[in-house]
C-alpha cells in the first residue's frame, strides 16, 4: 500500500463529501421525475371521459373538450361537455392540482374531477363476424346475424 501524504489525506474527506452531495443531487431529482409522472397519470386530458363529484358523491359524466392557460399561471380554463340531460357545455377554472383530482368547492359545494379509466371490454371482429374475449381461457365466438327489415317477395 501506497502511503499518502498529508496533502491527499486531507482531501479525501472533501472528494467523498463532493460524491455523496452529487449523489444526493441525482437521487432528488429522481424522485422529483417520479412524482411528475405519478401526477400526469392522474390528470386528464382532452377527450377524456371524467366524472364529477358534489359532496363525495358520484354525480354525472363529462368530456374533457379543452384546456386552456388561464391568464392566472398554473391555472386552466377546462371546457366540459356534461353528460347530463339535456348536455350541457360549460368551462371552469381550475388549478393543477383539481386537474389531478384535489377537492375543491364552488359557492361551498365539495367538488372533484376524478378521470375515469375504461375497463377492458369483448370487441367484435368484423373480418370473423365473432366477439373476441380478453380473456384466453374463455373464448366466446358467436356468428353475427343479419335481420332483414323488408319482407322478401
């Protein structure tokens, strides 16, 4: 083993403190980018089907059909198509985090805006006229048939 001199041995303890603080450094902005990706999961976007809560119950369905900055930053003008009868447009304005799925209120009411995620569902084949199912081990194949309106002559 090569003995060091004082010169080196004194800046080893600085070497070590360097790497550990880089380290330190990588590992945040790490997490940072995983919590980034946690919440874009979250959020909706244009097009997607949400539903609405008033007072932590399930209220009524409606489509993302714009989000827009507000001139407030980090704050969205979202346009909705509610999925009521009759539907009805209407554009709120949200922040980050109600875009994400956070409470808020509206003249006192408790509010959330919750994504909804599709379930996977059978689709029909048109080339086979036969539904596929999701699931392997069950398969489901039925012959499509045609019922004529018209009487035939």
């Amino acid at each position: 083993m090569i003995p060091l001199g004082g010169v080196a041995n004194a800046c080893l303890p600085i070497f070590l403190l360097t790497i550990i603080f880089e380290f330190h450094i990588i590992v945040t902005s790490l997490l940072k980018v995983q919590d980034v990706l946690h919440l874009k999961n979250k959020s909706f976007v244009e097009g997607e089907l949400v539903l609405i809560h008033i007072e932590d119950n399930p209220a009524f369905y409606g489509r993302v059909e714009a989000i827009s900055p507000d001139i407030k930053p980090k704050w969205w003008q979202v346009k909705f198509l509610f999925l009521t009868v009759p539907c009805q447009f209407t554009t709120w304005i949200l922040d980050e985090e109600q875009i994400r799925g956070a409470d808020f209120t509206m003249g006192g009411t408790p509010i959330r805006v919750e994504k909804v995620t599709m379930p996977e569902d059978e689709t029909f084949s048109e080339e086979e006229g036969e539904l596929d199912s999701s699931d392997p081990e069950k398969p489901v194949k039925k012959k499509a048939t045609v019922l004529s309106l018209h009487k035939k002559e």
